[in-house]
C-alpha cells in the first residue's frame, strides 16, 4: 500500500495574468490559489508581496499581506517595466510555500497642450492681450517638476472661408514668440466682426507626439473687463477645450475679473440655476454643479457656461465675458451583469460559493458606449 504523506502547497496564479497601466492609473492585480485535489482540507493562507525589479523602489506601505496588489496612480515611472512577486505560506505548515512573478508595464501618456482663462473669452483692442499657456504639461512627470516643454504659437482668422494668419493693424503677419506665455501689444490686432481669433498653442517634447490647444477670441474696440476661467472637478479637459463630465459629478468654475463689477453666470441651453444641483457665489466668482442624484444636466448634451462682469463707466456700463463648453457623457448601455460560480456546468448560474477558494466570472454582455467617452 501507499499513503501521501502530506498535500503539495496550492499553485498560484494572478489576475490578470500581467498588467499595463499608465502614470496616473492605479496599477491591481489579484492572487488565485489552486489547491491540490488529493487534500480535502484547505487551510488558510499567508500572503507577503515583494518587489523584484523596477526602475523606483515601490513604498513598502503597498506591498502588503493580502492576496490584492494596489499602487496607487502617480506611484510607479512612465515608460518603465516593475516585476513584483507573491509567496504564500500555508498557516498550519510553514514549509508548504509557493510563490510567483508578475510583470506590471507602465506606458506613456500623451501631452496635455492648455491656454488659461477658458475656450472662449472676449476682450478689448486697447489692452494687452496675455495668454498663458505655462498650465500645459506631459503627465508622465510630476507638476511640480519641469516640464521641458517647447511652445510654438500660430493664430487665424476666418477670411472668406479660409483660415488666414492674423496680422496686425499695420499689415504685417502677428509677431508670435515661443514661449509659455504670449503677449500682444495693446492696439496690435483689430476688432473682430464675423469670426473670432483663433489662437493656438502647440507643446512639444522628444519622444512624444505634439499637442495643441486653441482659444476663441473675440476682440472689441471699447475699454472692457478681462474675464478669466479655471475648470475644475471630476471632469476630462478635452483636446478642443471642452469639459467632459458625468451627470453625477461634482465641477466648478472661478471667474476671475480684471475689474471690480457685477459678475452673474447663464448657461445654454436655458438649465435653471437655482435648482438646488448648483451653488452660486454671492460675489457671482464662483460656480458650482453639485452632480449627485441632480440629473440637471442631461447626459449627451453640451451645455455653454458664461461668465460676464459688468463694469460702470463714465458714459456706458461695459461688460467682459468668458466661456466654457461642457460636455456631459453619455453612459454606457448594456444587459444585465451575471456572476455565477465557475464550476464546470454552464447550463446554470450557481450564485453561492466558498469564500477566498472559489472562483466566480461576472458577465456583461452586449454592453456599449455610444459617444466613446
């Protein structure tokens, strides 16, 4: 006759089986362990992660005792490859031991091309024009570490329509500089009439492709208040200068105005601010779409938010304004989701199982996003 002495320690494996992540994108993983058929015990387990190699040392705080991996985004370096290892100890037998490697590639994020004051401002001939573009970035390095960033500028204007180089009231083409920040003399570019100026900033680094961002602007021959916007929230900035957005989240506006005035914000289409989804300041510099369970901006819609800031003058009250497109995603749309224990038998769904040990698949079938967003 023969007896087995004791049961082999159980296999190992991940979910998913290798993980690729950029920057700013928590990196998780999960251990499944297999144990062998010949035992009908399964006594608990000891978990300890470790790293292998990588670029940067992993903070130990996120390689913990449990059969989960998770690095927080912004932990691990762009363009890079870390290989982190699991061992598992059985409780009942330190001898029994298994252990595995698993490979976690951190790709490349494109650059981020922005201009500051919103995507739509309107302005006056007689003051110098600032534009700032010193906000843009590559996200693959820290904000608060240099950017080494190139900036080249280009500005149009719609002529019969055809985009035409701007060109100052003298005639000859717009003297733009390469540099983070632009600046256009007081009196140098007319007043707009049918179509805005359309400036347009490109950043550029070695090794990754360009990216713009362009800025609508609207000039005016009377002195007017400067009105500038800064988007935040939950939202993504888009390549055109939108804001994109679930319905339920949180995002606000700060208006910023060169002059001590009046400030008062409309959106379009006509959305009621005073429904209690959204929170204005009583200086009127402040907007706020308090998202959750409101369902005051209907997903697939684009909704324009003004700022204006009226100023008295001598003669006539004069009024600056900015603009900002925000975009409210569509959510996907699908079948009800199913988990069912994975059991070998297909042709019914077991919803119950043995916790840590067994293994379930939940199924979302014919799920789709229409906007892609």
């Amino acid at each position: 006759k023969v007896f087995k002495a004791s049961a082999p320690a159980p296999q190992l494996y991940f979910q998913p089986a290798s993980v690729a992540v950029t920057r700013d994108l928590m990196a998780e993983v999960r251990a499944v362990t297999v144990f062998s058929q010949c035992t009908d015990t399964k006594s608990s387990m000891l978990f300890q992660w470790t790293q292998v190699s990588g670029p940067t040392t992993i903070p130990a705080q996120y390689l913990g005792t449990i059969s989960q991996l998770r690095i927080p985004g912004g932990t691990l370096q762009a363009a890079s490859t870390y290989v982190v290892a699991l061992g598992i100890t059985m409780s009942d037998d330190l001898s029994k031991t298994s252990s595995s490697e698993m490979v976690i590639s951190v790709e490349t994020l494109p650059l981020v091309a922005r201009i500051k004051g919103g995507a739509t401002r309107r302005a006056s001939t007689r003051a110098i024009l600032t534009l700032d573009a010193s906000s843009s970035r590559d996200p693959d390095v820290s904000s608060s570490a240099a950017q080494g960033l190139s900036y080249a500028w280009a500005c149009t204007l719609a002529s019969d329509g055809a985009a035409q180089a701007c060109r100052d009231t003298s005639g000859a083409l717009l003297a733009l500089a390469s540099a983070a920040s632009l600046e256009v003399p007081a009196g140098a570019l007319s007043a707009t009439t049918d179509a805005p100026y359309e400036f347009t900033v490109t950043v550029s680094k070695p090794g990754k492709s360009p990216a713009g961002y362009t800025l609508a602007l609207t000039l005016v021959e009377q002195a007017i208040p400067n009105v500038e916007l800064t988007a935040a929230g939950d939202g993504v900035r888009q390549n055109d200068g939108s804001f994109k957005l679930n319905a339920n989240s949180v995002f606000s506006l700060t208006a910023a105005c060169s002059a001590t005035g009046t400030q008062t914000w409309s959106i379009t289409p006509a959305v009621a601010l005073a429904a209690p989804a959204f929170s204005l300041s009583a200086q009127g510099d402040l907007f706020v779409y308090l998202g959750a369970g409101s369902n005051a901006l209907v997903p697939g819609n684009s909704y324009r938010i003004t700022s204006e800031c009226a100023v008295a003058g001598d003669v006539e009250t004069v009024t600056g304004s900015a603009q900002q497109v925000v975009v409210v995603n569509s959510p996907p749309l699908g079948l009800p989701c199913e988990t069912c224990l994975i059991d070998g038998d297909d042709s019914t769904c077991v919803t119950t199982g043995e916790p840590v040990f067994d293994l379930f698949r939940i199924s979302c079938d014919n799920w789709a996003d229409s906007d892609g967003g």
